[in-house]
C-alpha cells in the first residue's frame, strides 16, 4: 500500500534523524540513508521519472504496434544538465513504464538536443526496407567546443536509424542534414508525414521563429518557410516547435496547431508552451484572422498556464477518429529544474493529454482531457452529495483516501464574487493552494507554503494565475495528485495547470474554504488511485 509505503518512509527518515540526533553527530552512512529515503518519499507513482539522474524535454515520441515510445533528453552522469543523451523507456498504457539501454549517444558532432521520430512506412529514407520499415529519428547535434569558440554554427539536424522499432540506433553516415545557416539557437526538429502534400514536413526552433522544411527522403532537406514575427510571446528563445492538424469539434473543418515552447517567457515566469491556430498548406503556415484578431487583443493562449509542463510535443503514428493529438510534457521550468531537492533522479513528465479543438465566438481553443485509463488503478472512491459550502467544507478528513494519490471531480454551481481556494494541508503545516476567484475570473495556484521551497526564489515567489474565458456561474474543476505534482484541468481542460511541490510529509486534508460566507452548491467524485501494476520495472542498462 502506497499509504504504508509513505508512512515507512516517513518514520524511517524520522528515525534515522532521531538516532543521528541522539549520538550528538550524523555520520556519512546515516545521511546516506536519510538522502535516500528523501528521494522515494517525492518519487511520483505514476509519473515517468528516470531510474537516476538528469531529465528534461521529452523527445522522438511514437506509438507502434501497441506500444509508446518514449525518449528524453538525459544526462546519464549527474542530476544536473550537461552532454545530452537521448534516454528510452516504453509503455503500453502510459502510465506503466520500462527503462531502456540509453538511445542516442554524443558523438563526433556534438551532445543530442531535442527531436523527434517518425515510422517510416514507405521507406523513403531507404535506410531500411519495406518489410522492416526504418524508425527515422531526427534531431539537433550540439557541438559544445565550437559553441566555447564563440560562432554561431554549433547546432546543426542529425538523423540516426532503427530497424528494430527504436531499441537500438544507429546514425546516419552523412550527417549532419541540415547544416547551420548562421543561428546560434537554431534546433529542435519535429517530423510529419503530410499525405496531402507526399512529403515529410520538419518544424525547426530558429531564434525567435519557427522554420519549415520539406523532404521526400528524410536526408535532403529544403527550406520553405518561417513564423512567429509579430506573434505571440517573445521574451524568450522559441524551441521545441509542433505543427499538427485537428479537427475543430462539432464541425468537419481542420485547423492546424503549432505548439512553440518558449523561455523564459511563460506567464508566470520561466519556460511554458503557447499555441497557434491557421492554416498551413505544406509551405507556409498562415495564422486564422478570427485567431489573431484575438491574439492583437492580448489574449494569451498557453496550452498550460502552470509553471510546469515544458518543451510538450505529440506522439507521431498516433491519431483518434476526432483527430486528436496526444501530448506530453516535461513537468519542471528552467528557472529552477536543477535545483529541486530530489538528488538520485530530477523531474518527471506530466500525465499524457489528449488535445481537442474548439470554436469560441471569438477564436479557436485548445483543451486538454487527461488521456489516462483509470481502469489501471484501483481506486476507492468517494461521492459527495450537493451541499451549500457557506463558510467552508473538508472534503477530505485526515488521511480518508490518499492525497498523495488521487484524482477529483468538483461541481461548483452558483458561484459568488468571491474567492474559492482549495487546500492541502498536512501535519507539519504545509499547505498547498489553488481555486478560482470569480470576482476576478482568474484561477491561481498558491504553493508558497507547500513544503519545500527556499532552493529557489522562483519557485514560489508569486502565485501562477490563469484567466478564466467565460462568465459563467458554474465551474467544473479536475485534479489529479500525485505526491508531488497537481495537475488541475478547469472547464474541461480549456485551462489547464500543473505544478510541482515538495511537502515535508503527505498531505493528508483537503478542504474548500471562501474568502466570504458563500452559498454556491458544492459536489464531487473522488478516486484514490492506486496502481494496479508495477509502475516502474528495473532498468535494463545499469552500470
Ligand atoms: C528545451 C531545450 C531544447 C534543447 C534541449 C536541450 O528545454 O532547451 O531547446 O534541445 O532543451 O537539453
């Protein structure tokens, strides 16, 4: 039991502590244990974490025969960033994951940054056969010597093959295939298949812009294009660009999406991920007017306004019958990712979501719906019947279902002018926050007083807001919490929040308080979640 595990976890450390105390000094091996015991007391349990070390952005995602590849920029030699790798795990579900042996290795061209993989069907590369279709990834070599040298031509496109569905890789022998025009951030390829056009699409980070490449073999590469002059954020270099078709619900029309991530630049500081909707013919990528209108109107649109969900592209050779795309994200920001206190392994991804399309009056909208099958976990769960909240409600008494795992389903009907803040809080005090104000039609997160938070002055300073889009008088409010993320998902998922927090023990209380008396009609659905499998199974490349 997790709450068991927990608990352990929690006396084990207090002990070990208590014993140091009492022989009037801490010896290396008592440390030792207590560092260690910290790092599984954070560990998520259904969270992609690495085994050891460092991770950021996700990379090179893809989805064949059942199975979901995942690669990660990964720094197998320490728990900060350095030379970059590109890690690998798998999962059929999402949520449990196996490690692999390291994909990509630094070579002569440089460290691996950023990228991404396609199924090579048709074997255009012909880097392998029709029978054994190649697995192409694609993705940015960092020349770290010829960076200290001060030039600008330091990042240039790689490609490496696999002919056994992306376990083993091998690069391409005329590397680089895109040579550095004279950008000093120039990196991040993501690929697509355009069958409208019979040719392969790359979107490429280029300082503050995004630039499109076309080819038909995946080694010859043309340019056609560049975004992002006059658009959107730029308060921050662009990177990790995604360029996808959706179809908008409720119609037959396809609009389509790019993602650029941004940093710094996000709207509560550090790293984040906005999006832009228009038209893109295999050429030029043309923003909606109905889009920009809004945009000129200083509309933000993020696909996340929580400080952490970063560098998120979709899974490639992955569709539904709406055409959606399937999106994940690294679940830490730049300003403060090497410093969070978890030492053996360093951040994690956020859960999976399935990306949808909607027509507002005034522009068009990404939402974001948890794509997780609940069935993998079993889950006690919890229904609370409609009652007025007046000066507040517990929700959650001590420790009645496991916070540090659990998803929540909340109605608010009759929303006043006030403020509605839920709250997690333990037995040491910590508390984290986060609600609606409805006079303001803001939501917030508030995780200043969650725990863990002096490693760095940016990771609390001020609390995340994101604007609400309507003035409606109910809200719908779902949250997923695992130990030490929230993930909350309001109206549906047309605004969405994560974070991370570090509590110096479990949370064990969930309340709704108002700022003021209020009498909006409260109800809810609560799941404690408890994975079904082994998340994690053992790392194959251990050294
Ligand atoms: C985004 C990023 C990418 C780059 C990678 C390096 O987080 O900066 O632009 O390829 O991380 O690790």
């Amino acid at each position: 039991m997790k709450t068991n595990r927990d608990f352990f976890f929690f006396v084990s450390t207090l002990l070990i502590f208590i014993s140091a105390c009492s022989n009037g000094k801490t010896n290396n091996t008592d440390k030792m244990k207590k560092v260690l015991t910290e790092e599984e007391k954070y560990r998520p349990n259904f969270h992609f974490t690495p085994q050891k070390n460092w991770m950021n952005d996700p990379n090179g995602m893809f989805f064949l025969n059942e199975v979901f590849h995942l690669y990660f920029q990964y720094h197998p030699d320490s728990n900060v960033w350095g030379p970059m790798h590109w890690g690998h795990a798998t999962s059929e579900d999402l949520i449990n994951w196996t490690e692999h042996p390291i994909a990509l290795y630094p070579d002569k061209l440089g460290t691996i940054f950023s990228g991404s993989a396609v199924v090579d069907f048709e074997n255009t590369s012909g880097l392998g056969t029709l029978e054994n279709p190649p697995i192409i990834a694609i993705y940015t070599n960092h020349d770290t010597e010829e960076e200290k040298k001060g030039g600008a031509l330091f990042q240039t496109q790689s490609i490496a093959y696999s002919l056994d569905k992306g376990y083993s890789w091998d690069k391409y022998e005329n590397n680089p295939v895109i040579e550095n025009p004279g950008i000093r951030d120039f990196r991040d390829p993501k690929v697509f298949w355009m069958e409208s056009q019979q040719k392969w699409i790359m979107t490429l980070a280029a300082g503050q812009e995004t630039q499109f490449y076309a080819s038909f073999d995946l080694k010859k590469w043309s340019y056609l294009s560049n975004f992002g002059k006059g658009f959107g954020n730029h308060d921050g270099v662009w990177e990790c660009p995604d360029l996808f078709p959706l179809k908008v619900n409720g119609s037959d029309t396809i609009k389509w999406v790019l993602l650029v991530s941004i940093n710094p630049g996000g709207p509560n500081g550090g790293s984040a991920t906005q999006y832009f909707i228009g038209d893109f013919d295999g050429t030029r990528f043309t923003i909606d007017t109905k889009f920009k209108t809004e945009l000129e109107t200083n509309h933000s649109f993020w696909i996340d306004f929580g400080k952490d969900n970063y560098a998120g592209v979709t899974f490639s050779n992955f569709e539904t019958d709406k055409k959606s795309a399937l999106l994940l994200g690294w679940m830490s920001n730049w300003e403060y990712a090497k410093k969070v206190p978890t030492f053996n392994w360093r951040s994690s991804m956020t859960l999976p979501r399935i990306l949808e399309l909607n027509e507002t009056e005034s522009s068009y909208r990404l939402q974001s719906k948890l794509s997780v099958n609940w069935d993998l976990f079993s889950s006690k769960k919890i229904l609370t019947k409609e009652r007025s909240i007046e000066e507040g409600i517990t929700i959650v008494a001590a420790n009645a279902i496991n916070l540090s795992s659990a998803r929540a389903k909340v109605k608010l009907k009759n929303l006043e002018p006030t403020t509605y803040t839920f709250v997690l809080s333990n037995h040491s005090g910590d508390s984290l926050l986060f609600g609606y104000n409805h006079k303001e039609r803001q939501f917030f997160i508030d995780r200043s007083k969650s725990g863990k938070v002096s490693f760095s002055d940016d990771f609390s300073k001020n609390q995340s807001l994101a604007p609400r889009f309507y003035d409606k008088k109910e809200l719908e409010v779902e949250f997923v919490l695992d130990k030490t993320s929230v993930e909350v998902f309001f109206d549906d998922g047309e605004t969405v929040m994560t974070e991370i927090f570090f509590p110096d023990q479990p949370f064990q209380t969930l309340g709704l308080l108002p700022k003021t008396s209020s009498k909006t009609i409260f109800s809810a659905e609560l799941f404690e979640l408890e994975p079904k499998k082994n998340i994690f199974k053992a790392i194959e490349n251990e050294d």
